[in-house]
C-alpha cells in the first residue's frame, strides 16, 4: 500500500470532512422526520402520518403510489413529508430579526458555536475500524489510496470528544445573553449549571469503559470493548450506558432534561430571541448532538459497529458457526442501526415522561447519577484489577 | 461588585402557558418567586353590561363566550337563573338531557385541563390524547344544537329541540370506550416519577385559605371540602342522580388532578342514568313571546367543571332586559389563590399552578 504525501493525506482529510457532513446533514433530517412520524404515531396526530401532498412533485408521485398501494407500510410511511419539507423552507425564508438591544456580534456567533462544536466531535468518532474504503486506482490524485473510518485517528479520541462537546455549552450561554432578554438569560443560566452539572457524571460514565478497555481511541475502545471483556465486564457497562444515556438526554436538552428551552415555562429559552436559519443552526446542533450522542453510546457500550452491545460479543464468537461468520465481523450498518436505535429512545422518552422541575433536574444530576458514577467506576476497576 | 438583585419579569400575556391572555408580574430571586400579581383584563368585552342591553333570550348567546371551553355548564346557569326569574317549570325530559349535555361537558372541559395541564409540565402525549377524546364530545354538541364550542345549548323553558335521532347510539359508543381512556391518561401520569415530582406538595392551598378567598371546584374539593353544588342545593335532574363527590385531603396539585379524573369517572356514571332514566315527553314549557319580570333579584349558582357559577339578575317590572346581571365566575375567584400559591416557589411551579386552577381568561375577564 503506497504511502500517501502530506498533501495527498490533506486532500483525503478534506474528503472525509465532506463525508462526515454529508452523513450530518442527511442524518439530521431524517431524524427530526422521524420524530414527527414515530411521535406521531405514538400520539395519534393527524398530520404527521397522513399528510402528503396532492399530484405535483416527488411526494405527490410518492403520494399516487402509496394510495395505489395503500397497504405497503414502506410507501405510506412517507407520508407526512410534505410536512418536513414545510418546516425547512420555513427556517430558511424567515426573516432573520436581530433585536435592537443584542450583543450583535455574540448573537451572530452563538448559534455558530452550538452548530461547530456538535459537528467536530465527529473527527474522533471512528465509523468503522480500519479502512472505510481504498480509492481506485484511476481516481485522480489519491488513486489507490486508503481511506479511514475515522477523520482523526487520535490516542485520547475521549479527551477530545467531551472537550469540544463541551464549547457547545458557550453557544447556549452566550445566546440567552446576547439576547438581552429576560427569558433567554434564565435559559441560558439554567443551561450553563445543568450542561455543567452532567458533563460530571457523563465524563465518568464513559471512564469506566476506558478503565476496562485501557485505551482513550474511540476506535481502539470500541473494538476492545466489543471482543475483549470477560463475563463481568458486563455488568458496569450496563450501569453504565444507563447512567450516559440519562446524561446524554440532558446534555442534548431533550426531555426529561430540556430545561434550557423549556417552552412552557421560558417561553423558549435560551433561542427565544433566535428565528430564521439562526435558530435552525441550534436546531441542527441538537440534531446533530444527539446523533453524537447516539454515536457514542454505540461506540463505548453497544459494541460499536460490531453486531452485540456490551462486550457480549467477545463471549459468544466461539459459538458462531461459521456459515454466519458474516455476525462476527464489524460492519458500518451495525453502527447506523444502534445509533437509529438511540435516536428512537430519544423520541419515545419524549412523548412518554414529563419535564422536571429545575431543582430536580440538578439534584439528579448531584446525588443520583454522580454517586452511581463513581460507583460504576469502581466496579469497573474492580473488573479490570481481578478478572482482566 | 456583585449584589443580589430581583429580576422583574412578566409571564404573559403572549406565552404559552397563560392559558390565553393573562399576565403575571414575578419578582424572581434567581429562579425562586419571591412576589406575583395576576393582571387581568385583556380579555374585557363588558358581557354582563351587554346583556342589560338585551333580551332575556338573547343573553344566553353571551354566556358561551365567558368560558367557552364549558359553554353547556354556562347555558345551563343562565337559563334556570332565568327560569327561576319567571318562575316557570321545566319538562322532566329536558332537565335529564340538561343534566347529560352538562355532564358531557364537564368532561369535554376537564379534557381540556388535563391536555394543558400536562402539556405544561411536560407530558405531550396526554394533551393529544386527550383532545382526541373531547373531539367526540364535540361531535355530540354539533349533532345536538349545531355548533360544537358556543353551544347556545339550551332556552329558558326547556330545550330548543329533542334529542337528534342517533344520538343514544353516540353516546352509548362514548362511554363503552371512556373508561379506557381514562386508564390509558393514568397509565401515563398517575404512577409517573416525574409526574409525581413535579405535582406532589405543589401549588398547595389549603380549606382555611380556599374557604377565606371563595374558592370552589376542584380546587376546593382537593383540599378536602366536599362542597359541591350538584349535592349541596341540587339543580337540574341531579337529585335523582346516584352519584359520589371525590375529596382529597392533601391540597396540592397531584391531589387537585386525582380529584378532577375521579369527577370524570363520575361524570360517565351520571350520563349513563341520564340515558337509562331518560323520561318521555315534551322538552319545551310554555313560554309568553316576550318575557317581562315579576320578581324583584335572582342568585342562582351551578357547578360549572370549574366551581360554582353563579348568575345574579335583577328584572325591572314591565322590561324585557334583565336590570342587573353579574356572573360570579369560578375562574375569576380561584385566580385570586395563584399568588398564595406561587410565592416562594419556582417558576416552573407557577406554570402548574396556573394549570391546575384551570383558568379560562374569557371568563375572568368577561
């Protein structure tokens, strides 16, 4: 395998970059599709999984087929579409109001900073181990050259997830200031102690996988925590997916957490004062957020793109005849369906449990998920010091 | 440097769980209410001043847009305030289709409090629920008296017309599947953690306050008065109605939301005797063309879904206009409890006081 120059490593970077937003900007809109469908269907709304336009377009083509064929439940689920499709321009054709009294600069940048910190997480996020494709050999300029499932192949991939993960808070903070505005401040006072709060808990949740696998690359990790764990190795790694996933909800604002934003109590919180394709850059940062979230969760507890979650896959490789050795083997779908999986929960959880009170949500945080934490990180020191 | 300093802030009247038009001045200390006013009047149209200028018949038109999410529970104030005025007697088969169309109201109200009451502490899914549910009701409003939020449901002396054919079969279609709906909301909430959390030991008012601020409904119910009017000075067909006032002792909003789905269940269990005991006969008294009073002044007081509603009128012998009207509106009276409510606790907990003194700005602003 030829070795590429800096530039040629330059030109496949940038490649992957684009690959990476491309998967960002199709998964995002899948996913807010998605939630209209499935909270629609959870709650029996009535536009979300009937509407489709009438004769004219794609959707209406779309349309004709799923009433010819009414009963195929793939064709009818693109009903509600025209819905989506509805919301997008809406973002992009509203006026973009600035309000008279803002931090003009601040209020620009905010929603920048939300929307760049959620993609970049996605550098250390390995998609599949080891090579994600080789350029053919009559591509021009990086013919023959290997493309890996990771942007940024980086030894403390972890370090730099949460970090960066956490400038996201900045955007928040600093839109319910910019605004100058009362609503948007509490939202943004209150986003400020809650992202803070659970980065506590969300950081050593995601310890006790590093503890068991000995490693902070998110592709090394992955691929050990999958195949390399003993039978104990379950039982913190279980905890501990609990403990993230609930630190996961808060640190993208969603319910049961969605303080920030709470519509009914702040109005909108922290984006109140947000319209236009400002506000859709925060919408895109929680999308994207979550489907990082969603990555992680993948990545340290479900395996990664391997087929089982929680290193149960190392235990039962021996027993895999070999005609389905295909199960064995990592694969990027394996990756996208436990993120879609995440996603899912994300959007059952809301249309299942209320909000919290403020208060409530900060003593979950400090005397429930913390203690669990540590605890969980203990258990998987005690894991790894006897049973590795 | 640093001072401590109370933030001013406005919760209304454009936000999205004021419930329409009321506005709130909070002092916050941080996010903790240290100070709340309610400021009405948004909503003023001078409804008791517009009836003095009209007919006796055609005031009923403005007691559905007081509280129109319980416009039928209105209709029925006015009328029998009316009847009382003239003293005429209403047919035994109108009282019973009154007393449903009323009881069916009660619930299409309560749906609506619980949807945004829920709604405002978070739970979306029983909002949609819910008014899934109010849409039958509202059906059977339409196939009544045609019109399915301002019902104008009912006349003094009886009811415009009977039954509509096919409305029996509406009905016994309703309450073969409400009780199930009624579970499926408690399935939701009852047992909810978060639910719980956020309800229990919030929002408390207990009986000494309620009863010192003329609080009623619910409200009062919850804190363990069982005062209601259908039991207290019965009206309508409900003293031949078998049926419980459900109490809680605790005061708080969990125990106002126990009392309010218990009172649905209740409420079925009155339409169902209505249906079975519906007498024969004509639904109409009659009437003069023109209505003059004899008697001097009139209270009558109902149960509305959202405490007592009660209708003053005086006539002027020899006018066709009633001299004086004044509705005591249960909304307007319980509101008076929000700021003993709120004061010192957060914001999100005036979000569920408000929701559950389930408040209709129509009818606190008239």
């Amino acid at each position: 395998m030829p070795t590429p120059t800096l530039t040629q490593s330059i030109v496949i970077t940038l490649i992957q970059c684009l690959l990476v937003v491309i998967f960002v900007f199709v998964v995002v809109p899948l996913t807010v599709f998605a939630e209209r469908k499935v909270l629609g269907h959870l709650q029996q709304r009535l536009g979300s999984t009937r509407v489709a336009s009438g004769h004219v377009g794609i959707t209406g083509w779309m349309n004709r087929g799923m009433w010819k064929w009414g009963r195929i439940p793939v064709l009818s689920y693109w009903r509600g579409i025209p819905g989506l499709v509805a919301d997008v321009l809406k973002l992009i054709l509203k006026e973009d109001i600035l309000p008279a009294k803002a931090d003009k600069f601040v209020f620009f940048i905010a929603p920048a900073l939300s929307m760049v910190a959620a993609v970049v997480v996605f550098a250390a996020v390995s998609f599949v181990p080891g090579v994600f494709f080789t350029f053919p050999a009559w591509f021009p300029f990086v013919g023959g050259l290997p493309v890996s499932g990771g942007i940024a192949d980086i030894n403390v991939g972890l370090l730099w997830i949460l970090g960066v993960a956490s400038v996201g808070v900045y955007g928040i903070v600093l839109a319910g200031w910019a605004s100058n505005s009362k609503y948007p401040l509490l939202g943004g006072l209150r986003s400020a102690a809650q992202m803070v709060s659970y980065e506590v808990p969300l950081a050593m949740s995601l310890l006790a996988p590093v503890v068991l696998s000995a490693s902070l690359n998110f592709g090394e990790m992955s691929a050990r925590m999958a195949t390399g764990l003993p039978f104990w190795g379950l039982v913190p790694q279980i905890l501990g997916f609990l403990i993230y996933l609930t630190c996961g909800f808060a640190e993208t604002n969603r319910l049961p957490f969605d303080m920030p934003e709470a519509e009914n109590e702040l109005v909108a919180g922290f984006h109140t004062e947000y319209s236009g394709m400002k506000f859709g850059f925060f919408y895109l940062a929680e999308y994207i957020n979550m489907t990082v979230v969603a990555a992680l969760a993948s990545g340290f507890f479900l395996g990664g793109p391997w087929l089982l979650p929680f290193g149960l896959q190392g235990l039962v490789n021996p027993y895999i005849p070999a005609a389905l050795s295909w199960f064995a083997e990592p694969h990027a779908i394996f990756f996208v369906v436990k993120i879609i999986f995440i996603l899912f929960t994300y959007i059952w959880v809301r249309g299942t449990i209320p909000r919290y009170r403020y208060d409530q949500v900060m003593s979950v945080a400090w005397k429930y998920l913390i203690p669990m934490a540590l605890f969980n990180l203990l258990l998987a020191a005690v894991v790894r010091c006897f049973a590795v | 440097m640093f001072k401590n300093e109370e933030m001013e802030i406005n919760l209304g009247p454009q936000h999205p769980s004021t419930h329409g038009v009321l506005r709130v001045k909070l002092r916050l200390d941080g996010e903790t209410i240290t100070h709340c006013r309610p400021v009405i009047g948004y909503l003023h149209r001078g409804v008791e001043k517009i009836c003095e200028n009209q007919t006796f018949f055609q005031g009923q038109v403005w007691t559905d847009r007081m509280d129109y999410c319980s416009a039928v529970a209105n209709n029925l104030g006015w009328a029998e305030a009316n009847e009382k005025l003239f003293g005429i007697t209403v047919p035994r088969r109108a009282q019973y289709i009154r007393t449903m169309l009323n009881e069916f109201n009660r619930l299409a109200s309560h749906l609506i409090w619980l949807a945004t009451h829920a709604l405002d502490i978070g739970a979306m899914t029983v909002f949609l629920y819910a008014f899934r549910e109010r849409e039958d009701i509202l059906d059977m409003n339409e196939a009544f008296c045609g019109s399915r939020l301002t019902t104008t449901a009912f006349r003094i002396g009886g009811l415009r017309e009977d039954l509509p054919p096919g409305f029996e079969k509406m009905v016994t279609k309703f309450l073969a599947k409400f009780p199930a709906c009624i579970e499926e909301y408690e399935n939701l909430l009852s047992e909810n953690r978060i639910w719980k959390k956020r309800t229990i030991g919030v929002a408390k008012l207990s009986a000494e306050d309620a009863i010192a601020m003329g609080v009623t409904g619910p409200v009062l119910r919850a804190a363990g008065v069982p005062y209601d009017i259908r039991k207290a000075f019965p009206y309508a067909a409900y003293a031949e109605m078998d049926f419980e006032i459900p109490t809680r002792t605790e005061a708080d909003t969990y125990a106002r939301y126990l009392v309010r789905m218990a009172e649905m269940r209740q409420s079925a269990r009155i339409i169902q005797q209505c249906m079975d005991g519906m007498p024969e006969g004509p639904v109409m008294a009659k009437l003069p063309k023109i209505l003059k009073a004899e008697v001097n002044e009139v209270y009558h007081a109902t149960e509305a879904p959202k405490g007592e509603i009660g209708y003053y009128l005086v006539g002027e012998k020899g006018s066709g206009n009633p001299y004086r009207f004044h509705v005591r509106a249960p909304g307007f009276i319980n509101l008076q409890s929000l700021p003993k409510m709120a004061e010192g606790g957060l914001i999100a907990d005036i979000v569920a006081a408000i929701g559950t003194l389930d408040i209709v700005l129509g009818e606190i602003d008239r």
